[in-house]
C-alpha cells in the first residue's frame, strides 16, 4: 500500500526533529512512530482499533493485531 500522507508544516517539521534525533530517514521515523503508537494502543486497549477496522485482510501482519504482538 503506497500512499504519500501530506503533512502540515508543523508535523513535518516534528517529524524532521524527530528523525535527525533518531538518526534515521524521515520515511524510517514515521514508520517506527507508527509502529510504537499501534504497541501502545495495543498494550492500553487490546482489540480496539481491531473492533473498528474495515480491512480484514492485513490481520497476519498489522500491528494493532494482539496475536501480532506476541511474537
């Protein structure tokens, strides 16, 4: 799945900040953040964001998925 997600100044400047932090590409840091939201919503909430996702297909490998994250 390719989408560009148009940023605002100010989330691109964040994410910038973020990524020259990490000392990774902008691309690579949003990825992670993604990834540490999705643990965290997982960690707080098991199976929320599963109760609202319209995309059955991706469960093997998404991870908000609590299986996902028990390995």
């Amino acid at each position: 799945m390719a989408y560009t997600p148009r940023l605002s100044l100010r989330g691109s400047a964040t994410l910038r900040r973020l990524a020259w932090f990490v000392e990774l590409p902008m691309t690579k840091t949003l990825e992670m953040v993604m990834e540490l939201i999705a643990i965290q919503t997982t960690n707080a909430k098991s199976g929320a964001v599963c109760a609202s996702c319209r995309d059955a297909t991706k469960c093997a490998s998404c991870g908000f998925n609590p299986r996902q994250r028990q390995r």
